[in-house]
C-alpha cells in the first residue's frame, strides 16, 4: 500500500475519480461546474497517465501496464491523422464542385434577399440588401443600407421599431474587428424594386462536440427558381497536442446521471472557395462568390461617402411617413384634445424641422410636453411614444425660447425616467440654469445608473458654467479608473468635462497615457477646442452622438466622428 501511495500516478487518479464522484451530487456538481472541473479533470488525466509512464519505467508497476498511456496516444492521433485526411478529401471535393459568379449581379437590376444580408452590405460593395421578416406587418421584406455619417444623422428611430439605425464592425489593417466610424446601418420595411435574387442558406449547427464533418448549403434562386447551390462545411478540429475531457450531466429524459469523454477541439471552417474564384479567399461569404461581389477595403471604409439610390429610398420612406401626418401641429393639438390617439412616427421631427413656426408655438409644445407628462395613461409605452415625440420638438427649440421656457421644461426633465426617454433633451435641459446642477450630480453618482447611461448626466455637467471640487474630484478618478474599451462613451463625456472646467493638461496627460484606441477623435477635440472660441469643447458631445439637422448647432458635434489610420 505504502508504494502505491507514494507512486507518480495514484494521487492523479484520485483527484480524477473524486471528481466524477463529486459530479454525481446537484450541489457539489454546481460548485465544480463553476470551478471549470472539465478542465482540471483533464490536467489530472494527464498528470494520471504521464505519471504512470513514469512508475511503469521506474518499475513500481509491470511495465506491461505501459500499454495504457501508449494506447492513450495511439488512439488520439490515429484519430487525429484520419480526420485531417477526411478533412483534405472533403476541401478538395467541395473546391471542385462549387461554383462561382453565377450571375452578374447588378443592384440596379436586381435585388439580393437573404437572411445574411447584414453581413453582405457591411462587408461587400453592394448599396442595399433585404431580409425576410414575417413579423411586419404589411411588408415581407426588411431593408438594409449603409449610410454616411450625413445621412445617419437624418434617420431618427422609431419605437416600436418601423425603422433602425445601428453600427456596425468592420476588419481594420491589422486584423482587429472595430466599430466602423462615420457609418451607420439603417433597416426598415421596403419591398424589393428589382428581379428577386434569394439566397436560402440551410445546415446543421455545432451544439454537440463531435468529430463529424458538418455540411451546409447555400441555395441561389432567381424569381424562385434554383440557379446553384454553394456547399460549406465545418468540424471541432482535433488539437495538435491532446487534452481529454470529462464531463458528467444529468439526463432528464432518462432520468439518470450520465458521464462522457472528448478530446479538445476547435471549430474549423473547411476552404471550399472553387478553383475559378482566385480573387477569393477562405473567409468570403459564399453568397459573394457565387454573385461575384468584390469587398471593402480598408480605404474604402474611411473615405466611404455613401451611395445616392440608398439616400432617395430612405427620402422617399420619410415622405410617406410624413404625407400621413399632414399638418404636424394640427396633428399635435389633436393628440392632445384625445389622449387615445398614438404619436405617430417622425410627429417630432416635422414639428422640429419647421423653425419659424416652431419658435413661434413654443409655448403650445411645452405645455404640450408638460400636460402629457403629467397625465396618467393606462399604457406607459404609449405615453413615453407621446412623450418621445414631443421631446424631440422641444429639444430643437432656438436658444431664446428654450431659455424662456426652461424651469418648465426642467420640471419635466427631472423625473427619474426621462434618463431613457430622450437623451437629447435630459441633456440640453441642463441650460435651464446651474439650479439644475445638482440633479445632474445626483444621477452621475448613483449607483442604479447604469454605467452605459452615465455619459448622459457628465455631458450636461459639462454645459455648466462651474463645478465644485468633490465633483471634479469624482470625474477625475473616472478619466484615470474607466477603460475606454468598454466605456468609450463614459470616458469621453469625462473628458470632455474636465475640459470644460479647467483640467486640460490632466485630462491631455492622462489620456495620452491610456492611449485609447480613438486617440485621434481626443486629439481633434483638444486642437478645436484650443483653436475656437467655444466655451464647450465639442459642444460637450462624445463622438457617437447623432448629428440630426433639425437639433440646434450648440447640441451638435464640432468634430467629425470618422475612421483613424
């Protein structure tokens, strides 16, 4: 007993077979399952039959007992070996029989439909792509389009959501995925103008870790007929070195404990780009190379200046919104003569963009807002849609009347959900007076703010005339404690803070030792902010704020949001 004890390979065992014991039980299951026992049993595996090889040639055991860590090895790269020939055979098949630039797509003629059509019009050069999407109401098809950071800034989203707007990742010059600057993904319903061109893709997924080889087809139909079909594959690639693992489950339709055993393994996405697409690679979008589309380059990302058919489509998708509204402040006084009536979409923008009429009829939409906001309605979403639209007038009111007008619009601001309601507008009523300080401190210092929404109350700091030193204090620990990685926005709005009220060289120096990866956008802030006479650097706007026309100058951004080298 003593020299089993002291053997290399007892202890492994042990601690392999406490585990799996360990495992059977709910409670200790769920404390080894959050320890990462897979792993651990694994490295005591290891450790188990290395450990063996060594008694077995120190002769502590028969040496005939050799046969289990040979076998072990034998077994795993016997499998390793067949499933890399598998592999070859399964590329050069697919490389032989797929085919390539199908059709001669052209976007004016034709209109691409595919449930990836997001990635399509992000990576490829192609104006607009469309989805099916069963759920609106009306219209079969969703529309994508890339848009400039022009054209983002006109495009206000809507909830429940008729349209979108979002960003979008892109692969910079060394390989690293990015947030695409100056650009935005816009979605709404529209119907295909040109000849119908579907890609239908259909495969299996990897939720079981096997060793099989996994095909997946993509189906090219024009006007419903089927032109080719594109096939990929993927598999949980073997690792060069092995690494078992061990894991135990319950099996509710059983009704028992089951216990199972796999190899390390990494998902490998087969080539299967044809012979004839030289100019493609491992990683293009089948659909691309079966219509021939060629892709971004990293140049073309930075200076890309928009597409004119994806402006007209979305002009035109304004105006029949807008054509249904007819006068928009007709329409208000008649949202606010029968409360069950729904703002309809864009209600805040038509009255925002008519400036004359609107500072003429500010008292009417403040007292619209503050009615509204009092008023007691059974559905919230339906008030906060109200709401929503209203705010957006009121935002855009000229500097005069906003001031005229700002305890009351304040007075609204104030309450705790206005925070989610309109950005815009929780920040701008920060130039009603520095009596609105405290509220705004209140929210950057609370903990249930969450910590995506903070930019928010630091950036209508920032439009205040004076600070005191506790707050600077606070600010200052969050330039030098907050990731910009994580909470770019946060960070920003902190720094453009502690420019506003004096702290220009700690706020420089600091970042510069952080050196965030939008370092450039800090560098062009400080360069405007010292060059112009404006008292709020950046008008005290981070740079993925949106930049709509019809808000006032002071609530735009100075400096452009765009793409660094």
């Amino acid at each position: 007993m003593k020299r089993l004890v002291s053997s290399f390979s007892f202890w492994p065992f042990v601690i392999v077979v406490l585990i799996i014991l360990l495992n059977l039980y709910p409670y200790t299951a769920l404390i080894l399952m959050l320890a990462g026992y897979e792993f651990w049993i694994g490295c005591a595996l290891l450790a188990f039959l290395a450990g063996l090889a060594i008694d077995c040639l120190m002769r502590k055991f028969p040496r005939a007992l050799l046969i289990i860590p040979v076998g072990f090895l034998v077994t795993y790269y016997s499998m390793f070996f067949m499933q890399r020939i598998e592999i070859a055979r399964t590329e050069a098949r697919l490389q032989s029989s797929n085919p390539a630039n199908l059709i001669a797509f052209d976007p004016k003629q034709h209109s691409l439909v595919s449930v990836l059509s997001w990635t399509i019009t992000t990576k490829y050069g192609i104006p607009f792509a469309y989805s099916r999407d069963e759920d609106l109401s009306g219209d079969r098809y969703l529309s994508h389009r890339i848009l400039p950071q022009e054209g983002c800034s006109k495009v206000v989203t809507d909830s429940p959501p008729r349209i979108s707007r979002t960003g979008f990742s892109i692969t910079d010059r060394q390989g690293r995925h990015v947030h695409a600057r100056g650009m935005c993904m816009v979605q709404y319903p529209e119907q295909p103008s040109g000849q119908v061109v579907e890609v239908l893709p259909k495969g299996q997924h990897h939720w079981r870790r096997d060793s099989k080889i996994k095909e997946s087809t993509y189906e090219l139909l024009v006007d419903g007929k089927t032109v080719g079909v594109f096939r990929t594959a993927s598999v949980n690639r073997y690792t060069v070195l092995p690494f078992p693992y061990v894991s135990c489950f319950f099996d509710s339709d059983n009704a028992e404990w089951l216990c199972e055993g796999r190899f390390r393994s990494s998902i490998y996405r087969l080539n299967a780009t044809p012979h004839s697409a030289e100019s493609y690679g491992p990683k293009d979008s089948p659909i691309a190379i079966m219509l021939g589309l060629s892709g971004y380059e990293w140049e073309d990302y930075r200076n890309f200046k928009g597409y004119k058919s994806n402006e007209a489509s979305l002009a035109q998708f304004h105006a029949d919104a807008d054509q249904k509204i007819g006068d928009p402040f007709d329409h208000l006084l008649k949202l606010l003569a029968d409360p069950s009536l729904e703002a309809p979409w864009r209600l805040g923008i038509l009255l925002a963009q008519d400036k004359d009429r609107l500072a003429q009829e500010a008292d009417l939409v403040v007292d619209a807002l503050h009615q509204i906001a009092t008023t007691k309605e059974p559905e919230i979403a339906a008030k906060h849609d109200k709401l929503r639209e209203i705010a957006t007038a009121v935002a855009a009111l000229p500097t005069a009347e906003f001031a005229a007008h700002g305890r009351k619009i304040f007075e609204v601001v104030s309450k705790d959900t206005w925070l989610k309601v309109h950005l815009p507008l929780y920040i701008r009523a920060a130039d009603a007076g520095a009596f609105t300080r405290e509220r705004y401190r209140s929210d950057l210092l609370d903990s249930n703010v969450w910590m995506e929404l903070k930019f928010a109350p630091t950036l209508a700091l920032c439009r205040m005339p004076a600070l005191d030193a506790k707050t600077l204090s606070h600010l200052k620990l969050q330039l030098k404690t907050l990731r910009p990685r994580y909470y770019q926005d946060f960070h920003q709005a902190v720094f453009l803070t502690l420019l506003r009220h004096g702290q220009k060289d700690f706020a420089r120096q600091t970042v510069e030792r952080q050196n965030p990866h939008s370092i450039r956008w800090y560098s062009d802030v400080m360069i405007d902010y010292e060059s112009s006479k404006s008292q709020l650097p950046n008008n005290c706007m981070i740079q993925r704020w949106p930049r709509p026309d019809y808000l006032p100058q002071l609530m735009r951004a100075r400096v452009p949001d765009q793409l660094s080298d």
